[in-house]
C-alpha cells in the first residue's frame, strides 16, 4: 500500500496572508510541521507528502530557503507542485531548481512519482503567455509541452491507478456545498475541458488533485475523483490522508486544529472544510 498526505497553499513569507477562507498563520508552519510529523507517526508513516502549490507567497531565494528548511525538518521526502504565487518571478522556475531541488524529482517542475501502487504526475498548470511566471492574470493552462509529457506518461503502466495533480481547481465549489447562487472559485472553462479530456482518454487516470482556493472539496466525474484541499496553514489546520492499493483508493480529511477560539474561525466560510462527501472517499479499484 501507498500512503501519502496532500497539503497546500502555505504562503511561507505572508504578512499577513492575502486571500484567505479561515484565518492564515504561515509563521506557525514550523509548529504545524511538528504537529503533522507526530500525526504521520501516529497513522503509521507515509510514503511522501505532496505540497499541492503556493508553498511561498512570492518567490525569493528568502521564501524558498525558509520553506525548504521547515519542510526538511518533517522527516518524510516532500515534493511540490509549483502554485501561483510559487511563480511570481519570471525566472521562477530557476530559482526553485537553483535554491530547493529536493522538491522535484528528475530536476523539472513536471514529473511522475512512481510506486508500486500509483503514479502520480505532477503539473503545475501555467498562467499567463510566460511559462512558469505569474503576475496578476489567472488564465490556468496547460502548455502542449506539458500536454505532450502528461499523455505519454498516462500511457505507461496502465495497470496502476493515476492521478493528475494542478495547482489550480477543476471545479468550483458547488452550490450545494456553499449556500451560494453559483460554484465558488471555479477556473476556466478550457482548463476543466483540457482536464476531461484526458481522464476521457485514459482510464486509468482516478484522482485529480487541485488547491488554489483554499477549500475542502470533492466532485466525481464519470469514475474520476476531483479533489481539493484547504490551506494547511488556516484554521483548523487540515491535509488529506490517501492510501492505494491494488483493489483501494481511499482519503480522509486529518485536522490537527480546532475551530472553538473565538475569532479563529469564521463560521460563514464553514465551506471550505466541506461537507462529509467532500472530506472522505473510498473507491474500489479494477
């Protein structure tokens, strides 16, 4: 069995955090990490924990040098997906590779995770014409580099279960889930139609993995299970739990906070912890 926790939008650098669903404490991430270290132990180790984007708020050799040491301090091999605010610097990419390389596997911003389980390919989508650069447009793409790079590895090992992980969302948040008159955050429409397609071409592909929005979500789609995760660094401080195996895929929500301070939490952003669908799954596997 794989297990593996799933995290995001840590904003290491923020003062204070910008957008926000629940209060943000980025300075607290050493303590969280401990938290999160002592919980990994506590459910019997994980093969690897995936940063789904916006580790830093802005990226500086400062933010990404003080990123790198809180997460080496967890113990457990951390990869990344390179969010937004990851790339607010039009040599981002460089940056990342010059400052933290034990981020990515193979030394590029894509690449697969491969265990005896799952592949996991990792692709942070683009924003704007400049490739891994964002400043203030949000126009989520995928290039036809990485477009060719995600089918060709969608082809290999079609006997495992894989999963696609983004940055940005497929979905916004449902009305059902939000009380709201339409969905909440969603991206664009050729982004989720880019998305489809390939979960229609490939079969094997079960799990697609967003952030971006700061929101527990859930949304199943023709097998495919479209998930997002709210900010590890909000209150009540959450990460997903996945574990596959042959015939299994299964996540649980894990809160290492609580939402009882008063002015800690914001009751009419309760959404973005989701309800009980949008916190767990369990899927039986081919």
């Amino acid at each position: 069995m794989t297990r593996f926790v799933f995290l995001a939008d840590t904003h290491v650098g923020a003062r204070p955090m910008g957008y926000q669903q629940q209060p943000g404490h980025p300075a607290r991430l050493p303590e969280l990490l401990n938290a999160l270290r002592e919980r990994i132990a506590a459910e019997g180790g994980a093969d690897f924990v995936l940063h789904g984007g916006d580790l830093t708020d802005a990226a500086t050799e400062e933010n990404i040098g003080a990123a790198a040491a809180a997460f080496a301090a967890l113990g457990v091999p951390v990869r990344l997906c390179l969010g937004n605010h990851d790339l607010t610097a039009p040599d981002a990419a460089e940056l990342w590779r010059k400052n933290a390389p034990e981020f990515f596997a193979g030394g590029r911003p894509e690449y697969t995770i491969l265990t005896p389980d799952i592949a996991v390919h990792v692709a942070p989508n683009h924003w704007c014409e400049q490739p891994y650069f964002w400043k203030d447009r949000q126009r989520e793409h995928f290039s036809e580099d990485q477009l060719a790079w995600l089918r060709s590895e969608l082809r290999r090992r079609p006997d495992l279960p894989h999963t696609l992980v983004a940055h940005s969302p497929v979905f916004g948040l449902p009305p059902e889930q939000t009380g709201l008159d339409a969905p909440l955050h969603a991206p664009g429409v050729e982004f989720a139609e880019t998305v489809f397609a390939l979960a229609d071409e490939f079969p094997q592909l079960r799990l697609v993995l967003g952030a971006h929005n700061h929101m527990n979500s859930r949304v199943e789609r023709r097998g495919v299970q479209y998930v997002t995760v709210s900010s590890f660094v909000e209150t009540p401080f959450e990460v997903k739990w996945i574990e596959v195996s042959s015939a299994r895929l299964a996540m649980r929500t894990l809160r290492l906070g609580t939402t009882e301070s008063p002015g800690e939490y914001r009751p009419d952003h309760a959404y973005a912890q989701g309800r009980d669908q949008d916190r767990a799954l369990e899927t039986r596997l081919p």
